[in-house]
C-alpha cells in the first residue's frame, strides 16, 4: 500500500451497510467535516427533474460555470445505500471547475427502501432532462458524459448502456470510477480483497443485496452481465490496485475494447476503494488530475 494512505487507514470509520440508516449519518458526518468547496466561479442551482411514470421527481444539484464545455451527468458512490447530494458537493464542485462543464449531480432513490431500478430509473429521467435542456444550460446536446465513483460508476455505465439499446439520449463518454459491476463477486480480486480497507467482500455483499432485493440481476443492474459492449461510448476505466472491485473494472475495460470501443485504463498501485479522497497523498492527486483530464478531452470542442 502506498506508505501516504497507509497512514489514514486507521482513522476510517466503521461501517458495514448492515444498518442504513446509521451508515447515511456517519457518511454525511464524515462529508461535512471536510472544508467546502470553492463555488465562487459556478451558479450553483438545486432543481427537481421528473421522474419517470409513478415515480417521484428527482433531485439534481447544477454546478454551471460562465462558459459551459458540454454537460456531466454525474452520480455519486456509497453502495446504493448511502450518499447524497451534500456528500458529494465537494466533487461534483471539483468536476465544474476542473473541466468547465455544467455537472447535474444526481440525488437517486437509495436501497433498500428504494431497489432496483428506482436508481437507475432516476439516472435514466436526469439524462433525458439533460438533453432536453442542454441549451438553456449553454451546453451542447451531442457533449452529454455520464460517469461516477463506485456505485455511481455502475449507473453510469447501466445508464450508457440503456442509453443505446433505446435509441438515446446520445452520451458521449463514459467516466467509470473504481466502479461496481459484477454481483457475482468471482472474480480473483473479489475472493481475495475480503478484508481491504473501506471496502471489504462483505460490505460489498450487502450493498448487491440491498440493492436487488433477492431479485435477479439484469445487464442494467450488474453491467458485467452483459453479453454485448458494441456501440458503447468511449470511456475511462481507473481501478484500485486493492480493491475488491478491481478485476471486474480491468475485465469490463477489456471487454470494450474488444467490441470496438475506445477506452482508457487506469489501473492505480498501492490505492484501495475510494482512497482518491485523501487528497493529500500525492497519488490521489494524480488520480483526481486524470480524471479532469479525460472528461476534459472528452468533452472538449
């Protein structure tokens, strides 16, 4: 492990997801106790966007900087189970100012009170909103990226995907953070990374589990299960080098390149789930400058 993260390992708080509610309380404690980010260059704005049929609106939060390069359709982490539009303030602040583009961060429906495809189907409503509405954000239609850390980089891939087989809205580029897509939990890394830092096989156990319900998993929930990649948007793939997650994220990035589709891969040594956020270490800040890089061509004119 890097020796800079190491040393913050023991400050992590526990936290299994076996208690939702108490797990949203010590993450939201955990987000506000970081200093606030710098928005004095963006018009911060919270709207609610329609849901879809028999379902509520939701909550997105607009970080629009004076001259808009495209849009981010941009979906936070936390297992399905926990996060919110506040926990992820911080980033989604980041993600304007590091790129110039007008971020909609997604408030989706949490499991389990909310499982699959509430999440999902909420993502699906703000990427057409976004479309829609492109212009009176300044941003170009055809210069839509979705991307997200973790569970959020599930939705966006799950969100790419129904993107194509439904015709649209077009996204441009897929940004995949250490993300989750595989409920089956064989891969190598799974079977062996059960007691990582942050997130551990058990942890991750639960959140597939609140989020299914018991229930099958389709393509849309588990994009690993896909048979097809074609057609997909161009994408950036970063894992954890100790990260249960880590093999599923390599092997989905293969398997878009082998169907054609232009990717870039990043795998990180010595980092582990969701360590970018000690942005001290000088690694974080090599993952955080690379992420702004590739949304930043991707979107560029």
């Amino acid at each position: 492990m890097d020796p800079e993260l190491e040393a913050f390992v023991p400050l992590f708080p526990v936290s299994d997801w076996t208690d939702p509610v108490a797990d949203r309380k010590a993450y939201a404690e955990l987000a506000a106790a970081r200093p606030a980010p710098d928005t004095s260059g963006l018009l911060v704005e919270d709207r609610l966007v329609p849901g879809g049929p028999d379902a509520p609106d939701v909550p997105v939060r607009l970080y629009r900087p004076q001259r808009p390069q495209g849009a981010v359709v941009w979906m936070h982490g936390g297992g399905f189970v926990v996060g919110d539009l506040d926990t992820e303030h911080r980033w989604a602040a980041w993600i304007a100012v590091a790129t110039g583009a007008v971020v909609v961060s997604v408030g989706y429906r949490l499991a389990p009170e909310h499982r699959y495809p509430a999440a999902l189907d909420d993502v699906w409503a703000v990427l057409g909103w976004t479309a829609e509405h492109a212009a009176g954000l300044g941003c170009d239609p055809a210069r839509i990226a979705v991307g997200g850390h973790s569970a959020g980089a599930n939705l966006a891939a799950a969100v790419a995907l129904r993107a194509r087989d439904e015709g649209g809205p077009a996204v441009c580029f897929q940004l995949l953070n250490e993300p989750g897509l595989d409920d089956r939990q064989e891969t190598w890394s799974q079977e062996r990374f059960t007691d990582t830092p942050w997130m551990t096989r058990d942890k991750l156990r639960a959140s597939w589990r609140h989020y299914l319900g018991g229930g099958p998993a389709t393509g849309y929930a588990a994009p690993a299960r896909v048979g097809d990649l074609a057609g997909l948007p161009p994408a950036y793939v970063a894992t954890a080098e100790l990260d249960p997650n880590r093999d599923e994220g390599i092997e989905y990035g293969l398997r878009l390149l082998r169907a054609g589709v232009p990717v870039e891969l990043h795998q990180w040594p010595g980092t582990f789930h969701g360590s970018l956020a000690i942005q001290s270490a000088e690694v974080s800040q090599r993952q955080i400058a690379q992420l702004g890089t590739a949304l930043r061509g991707a979107l560029a004119p």
